[in-house]
C-alpha cells in the first residue's frame, strides 16, 4: 500500500483523529452501557441467569476470539476497507440486537458485533500509526486515542443507566445511530489507499483458520471459568484444544510462503513486553472494576446509576490521557511512565484492600481517582511501544496483538477475581462479614497482576528510546 501525502494527511489530521477516535469511544461505550442493561435485558426476556450472562460474554468472545485476523485484514485487505466494512456491521448488528426478541437472538447480535469490533479496532488504530509519521504526533494522536476509549467506557456506564430507563433498547439503538454518523464522516475523511497487492503464494487460509479457532476456544474456555461453567471439564477440553491449535498454528506459519502472521515479530522484545503489560494491566483494571460494582450493588444496595456514577472518577484518564501524558512521555519517555503507571496502580488497589461496610465515598474516592491516573498513565504509553518501530506492513498485526492480549487480560481479569471470590464464599456462613472478606481476598488479585506488570515493564527501562518534544 502507498503511504498517505504527508500534505494530505496534515490537512485532515484533526478530523481524521476525530473519527478514529469516535469509534473506540463507540466500543467503549457499547460494552459499559449493555453492562448496565443487562438486568433490565433479563426481566424483559425472562432470561435464564445463564443466557443473562452470555449476553455480555457472547460480544468478549467474538472480540477476543478474532482481533489477531482482524488486525491482519487489515494488512492485507486494505485497513481503509477493513474499517469502514466492519463498521457497517456493527451498525447492523447494534440495531439488530435492539430488536431481538429472545435470548439466542441477542447473544448471536452481541457475537458478531463483538467480530465487528475485532476488525474495525486494529484497522482504526493502524490508520494512526500510518497515517502519522513516527515520533511525537503519533505518539499524541494514540495516547488520545487510547484516552477517548477509556473515557467511552466510563461515560458509557451513566449513559447506560440514563437510556436504561428510557427502555434498554435504547442501549443497542444509540450506539447503532453514532456509528452511522461516524461511518458517513469515515466516507469522508479516512484517506483513500491503493488496492494491497495480491499476496504472491495466496492468502493463508490454514493460518487464519487455526488462529481464528484457537482464539476462539481460548476465550470460551477463560469465559467458562468467570461462569463457573457446568463442570470443569468442557472448559479444561476447550483450553487444551485451543492450546492445541495454538501449536499448530505456529507449525503452519512456519511452513507458509506467505504466513498470516510472520512469527519474528515476535523477536521484537519491546512489543511483546508492552503486550503482556497492557495483558496485565487491562487484567487488573476491569478485575477490580468487577468487584467493586458487586460490592456497592449487591453489598451496600447501590443503584446501576448510583455506581456508575460513584465510577466515573474512574474515567479522569478521558482528560489526562490528551493533555498531561504527551508531555510527561516527551520528557521521560514511554517506558518510565508506562511504570509510573503501574506503581501507581499498585499504591491505588492496595489502598481499597481494607475496604468496610460502611465505608464513605470519601474512603472509596482516592483509590478511584488514582486508578483514573494510573491508567492515562499507563496504557495510552503502551499502545506507543506495542506499535513503535514496527514496519507499515504490519501495523494491523501489531494492533491485532495489543488488542488480543488486552481482550483476553480483561477476561482472565474478571475470572481470576470471580474465582477467588468463588473459593472464599465457598465455606462461608454468608453473613455480610463473610461477603466482605470474599470481596477483600478477591481483591488482591489486581493488586498481584500489577506488580507482575510493574516488573515486566521495569525490564524494559534499560535502552528506551528517547522522544523528541516537539507536539502534534
């Protein structure tokens, strides 16, 4: 593919980060506001709890399951084509899921809306990373980008409470008619790209096959594991054939002329870091964000709004992600506040380890808003070094990694502490004493994934690359 004029691509810089920038707040946003809906969805349909449950777990496992093809795609197929495409789906599939009628009808809309994300995501994102030379520009436009989407998550949870009382239709419509609007800006101002080059041997279909099925056994089998699944055994079965595929995978791309994945990407120690960071990182973040939601719902009696409102705190990264961190990344460099990041996740978790029953928002707030911090911090940096110094041809793999390893950190996140919670109740009495200290065991996993992180991002403070200061 040929680069975009740099002319071209200065004349619609802002606008074309707008647009790009609208739809991670759209994935954002559609995944926290059907989070909140989700009860009402229940009553509604008269959803089995089961059903409820895959309503949220049907969109993760099409999003987790298909990020690393739908980063490739758009290598391949052209990113432009890939995320206007995908885009049209999830519009499709939004609208669709508002009028299904029964259970089966929403989990498949969630699926493929969740495949949708999949391939418009990376694609968004490796149109950045292209369309913006390497260096400080780039660096702004994805740390806004990475803040626009956390801020879509946060907000999303209050809208989803507003629109929720309207009717939680209205949580599937929403979302439906903004990705109109940004699909129509996207005709517009997404630049235009020569037709990618038919690959000489063929497409590697054997690759894209067994990467497609392994991601996807994977994620059911994690998600198995946050349900509790019926038996520990179809989730161990699908664990290890999708470890199974995993290997195959690898001995098919080491065989391929033209492999779906060239696998000395892998030698490239600073993306692989960065993706296991942001693994960890994501992880612990939507962990603990899962038990807190169920200790102020089903604990303290809190409202769906009442809590999304108290978690909004959450969202300051929105604001500090596009204005504080460009300029603490051009002065020490990705790699210190990628830990700064961390360390101040760990003080964050660490100070809602002794959380009461009747604590004070006042108790609850610090932890909050340095979470908020910590992950302006942390992950907008992160998507810097995931993406930095890997070649134009495959920004949409190195996207389709991130994403693939944040994906299924949130997955391994809400399992992780839902197991624990899991095993703490399991000898209770059920007192609200005891609800608490399942809760506090609970929450230690976060404050575990973060110090694995904060490590893993430590061995990477020796040779970080430095950053002019110049701005976007």
């Amino acid at each position: 593919m040929t680069p975009v004029p740099t002319a071209r691509a200065g004349e619609r810089s802002w606008p074309l980060l707008f647009v790009l920038c609208g739809t991670i707040f759209l994935e954002g946003g559609d995944v926290a506001m059907l989070a909140v809906a989700v009860p009402a969805i229940r009553a509604d349909l008269g959803l089995t709890t089961g059903t409820a449950a895959w309503v949220m777990s049907g969109y993760v496992l099409g999003y987790a399951g298909f990020t690393l093809l739908g980063g490739r795609a758009a290598d391949l197929l052209g990113r432009r084509r890939m995320f206007v495409t995908w885009l049209g789906v999830f519009l499709v599939f939004s609208m669709l899921g508002g009028l299904a009628t029964d259970g089966w009808m929403l989990v498949a809309a969630r699926f493929v809306t969740g495949v949708a994300a999949a391939f418009m995501t990376p694609a968004a994102m490796s149109i950045i990373t292209t369309s913006y030379p390497e260096g400080p520009r780039r660096d702004r436009a994805l740390l806004i980008f990475a803040g626009v989407g956390a801020g879509g998550f946060s907000l999303g949870l209050v809208i989803g409470g507003l629109l929720t009382g309207l009717g939680w239709r209205w949580v599937f419509f929403a979302p439906a008619f903004l990705a109109g609007g940004i699909l129509l800006a996207a005709l517009r101002l997404v630049p235009a790209e020569a037709r990618p080059e038919p690959a000489r041997h063929g497409f590697d279909l054997a690759g894209a096959a067994s990467a497609a099925a392994a991601m996807v056994l994977l994620a059911y089998g994690i998600i198995r594991l946050e349900h509790g699944g019926d038996g520990i055994g179809p989730t161990l079965g699908a664990l290890a054939a999708g470890l199974a595929l995993v290997a195959a995978f690898v001995v098919i791309e080491r065989r391929a002329a033209a492999p779906l994945v060239r696998l000395g990407i892998f030698r490239k120690t600073a993306m692989v870091r960065a993706d296991v960071a942001a693994m960890l990182f994501l992880g612990a973040f939507f962990g603990f964000q899962f038990i807190v939601t169920l200790y102020l719902q089903e604990l303290r009696g809190w409202s769906s709004l009442q809590t999304a409102i108290a978690l909004i705190a959450m969202g300051c990264d929105a604001v500090l992600a596009p204005v504080v961190t460009p300029r603490l990344v051009n002065r020490y460099g990705p790699a210190r506040v990628i830990l700064g990041g961390f360390l101040l996740a760990i003080v964050a978790y660490g100070l809602f380890l002794p959380v009461g029953l009747d604590w004070s928002y006042a108790a609850m707030f610090p932890t909050l808003i340095l979470s908020g911090v910590a992950f302006a911090l942390a992950y907008g940096p992160l998507t810097i070094v995931a993406t930095d110094s890997v070649a134009r041809e495959e920004q949409g793999l190195a996207g389709g990694l991130l994403y693939t390893f944040t994906q299924f950190g949130s997955a391994v996140g809400i399992s992780a502490v839902t197991a624990v919670y899991g095993f703490a109740m399991a000898g209770a009495d059920g007192s609200p004493g005891a609800v608490l200290d399942a809760y506090r065991a609970a929450l230690v996993v976060p404050v575990i994934m973060v110090a694995l992180g904060a490590a893993v991002s430590a061995s990477g403070l020796r040779g970080a690359r430095a950053v002019s200061r110049s701005g976007i």
